[in-house]
C-alpha cells in the first residue's frame, strides 16, 4: 500500500473561512478517491489547523474514512495535551510528539516541527494571506525543498 502524506499549515486568523472550508473538502475528497492511504499531519496552533482537522474529520465520515488517518503532531508534550488527553485520542486516529523539535528550545520547537512535517509530506496544504509568520515561513521552506504544495487563498487556484 502507498502511504501519501499531507500536512497543513495556515495562519492565526482566517479572512473566509467558508470559502477555505468548501475548497478544503474538495482538496481532501479528491485526495481519499485518487490515493491507496492518506497521512493527514495537522497541528493546533491556529483557526487554520482547527478547521482542516474538522473538515478532514467530516470528510472521513461522510464520504470514506477506510484509507486515510488524522494524526496530531506536536513539537513537544503540551499542558493541553496532558489535560485533555483523552478529547485527543478521540478526537484524532493518532498523535506523535516530534522528537526532533521536543529537544530544542520552545520558542524554536514549532518551526523544527515544521520542516519535519514537510520533509514527510508529498503535498502541503497552505492557508497563507501575507507575508510574515510561521505559516509563511513554512510555505517558503516548502517552496525551497522543491515540495508540491497549494495555497488554498491564491486567486489563480484552479483546481476547485
């Protein structure tokens, strides 16, 4: 079986959030009917991996949940983690703590969890309005590494 990996990276606060949320499900669906078994890597840290969880979450239940997996990827054990521990195993099919940013130091952790995440990804799904913060960072990395990805904000996105 072929493993396709995809991870999510967007900013704090999303400017249409149902016009990103129409054209996530479509990007997720298209994805379950064309690959043998989807990764979807998310994290927690903005309104954007919030919404991709959910709608991969919706996705899954209403159109095919036998060949994908959502899966958590924190940069180190979180407060939130440890207290809501149970909500996150049932929330999500799986969580991983990246090892190789949990020994950095925090304020660098989250971008080292990111370069691992899209090191892993065949294709990175993007929410990136402007030029500045992590999630530009990333997509500028990814852009660097030569990895597939789109920017679900571009006007010139087609593939809707």
């Amino acid at each position: 079986m072929n493993i396709f990996t995809v991870s999510f990276f967007g900013h704090r606060i999303i400017n249409n959030p149902c016009l990103i949320q129409a054209r996530l499900e479509k990007v997720i669906r298209d994805l379950l009917i064309s690959k043998d078994y989807v990764e979807f890597l998310v994290g927690r840290n903005s309104e954007f991996d919030l919404l991709a969880s959910s709608v991969v979450r919706k996705v899954k239940r209403e159109f095919r949940d036998d060949n994908s997996a959502l899966i958590l990827v924190l940069p180190y054990i979180t407060a939130e983690l440890k207290n809501n521990e149970k909500s996150f195993i049932r929330y999500y099919d799986e969580i991983e703590i990246c090892h190789e940013s949990s020994g950095v130091h925090f304020k660098a952790a989250y971008q080292k969890r990111n370069r691992i995440m899209v090191s892993r990804s065949d294709l990175i799904i993007f929410c990136v309005e402007h030029n500045s913060g992590g999630a530009f960072q990333t997509m500028a990395y990814a852009e660097k590494e030569k990895k597939e990805y789109i920017n679900l904000v571009r006007p010139s996105y087609t593939d809707i």
